[in-house]
C-alpha cells in the first residue's frame, strides 16, 4: 500500500507514514525485550504494560503536561525508562499521558470490576489507596494535573458514579454537572457500590 502510494504521491508524502509503521513494529519488539528483561531482573513488582515508542518527528503529538504519577505507575515507568535508556544510549522518552490508558481493579466491590480509565484518572483513583477521603485541593496537590484537566477528569469521575462528593447532589450529577461545580474544598470519597 505505502509502495503505491509513494508512486503516486512522491517519497516525501510517504516517508512519514512509513516511519509511523516502523515505529509501530519496532515498539512491538520493544515491548517483547522488555518482559524478558523484568523475567531475566525479577521484576516482580512491575505493572503489566505496554508502550509505543514514537518518533517526535514522525508523530503530531504537543508536548505533554506535567503531572505526578502515582507510585504503582513510577516504578513500571523509571523501569520501562532504565530498560530503554541502557538499549538506546542518548535518545530521550518524553511520556504522552494525555495519550494513555489502562485498566484498573477493584478490590473493595462485589463483584469485583475492571475499570478501563485514562492515566489521570487512575491516579486519581489511586489516591484512595492512600486515603478513604480527599478534598479537591489535596487530590489536585498530590497529582500535581492542571487545574482544568484536573476538574475534568474529577467530573468524569464523577459523572460515572466511581467516586462521590457529598456535597453535590445526585440529581446534579446526573444531569448537567460541570467542571464549575467542583469547589476546591469539596470532599471526595470513593464509591462503595457504583452502578
């Protein structure tokens, strides 16, 4: 496909997108080494992930914002990066969060359930492993997330019943909460039972 492309279209016009592809199968293999390289190290305490390595000049990806990860996803991530940096010497990861997603369990429902939920909301929702409570300032200072993606991410939190806040009625949260409604000094608990 890519060959008939570039005859029509010329080699610059497909020379991105066949740099995309091999991206795409060298991050395969990468992430191949990089099991073997927990098994061979005993790396027991690693979160089971995958990664795509991207080229940043192959992919329109802006810069990522800064944000603190919660220590369950620190140590996949510092050891993903050792893996990396010690196979590719002088090359640099920068981590698209805003770009990631995972899968997270929970351990306190009957059933149990597996939530599929962007990078920001599962350290938030690890936050309540630290803690049954929070208040919105001390979430958003612990994670460090900007003030607007912040809020956003609370409000879909929210909004899918994982979390709760006592201070916001329900009938407010079904119909139209917004961002604007979330007060810093609000508190927020998780869920016992989400519907």
């Amino acid at each position: 496909m890519i060959t008939k492309l570039k005859q029509a279209c010329g080699f610059e016009y497909t020379s991105k997108l066949q740099r995309m592809f091999q991206d795409i199968g060298v991050s395969k293999d990468l992430i191949d080494q990089y099991r073997t390289y927990c098994e061979k190290n005993k790396l027991d305490d690693i979160v089971d992930f995958s990664v795509m390595v991207l080229s940043s000049n192959s992919w329109p990806f802006s810069a990522p914002p800064n944000f603190v990860l919660s220590p369950e996803l620190k140590r996949t991530f510092d050891s993903f990066t050792n893996f990396y940096t010690q196979q590719h010497n002088g090359r640099k990861l920068t981590w698209l969060h805003q770009h990631s997603k995972g899968d997270i369990q929970t351990l306190y429902t009957k059933p149990k359930y597996i939530l599929h939920v962007s990078t920001y909301q599962m350290v938030v929702l690890l936050l309540f492993n630290k803690s049954a409570s929070w208040t919105v300032e001390r979430m958003q200072d612990e994670t460090q997330i900007k003030s607007d993606l912040f809020l956003q991410v609370l409000c879909g939190l929210l909004k899918s019943k994982l979390i709760i806040c006592p201070e916001i009625n329900d009938d407010e949260v079904e119909e139209e909460l917004k961002e604007t409604d979330i007060k810093m000094h609000h508190n927020i608990l998780v869920a016992e039972d989400f519907k």
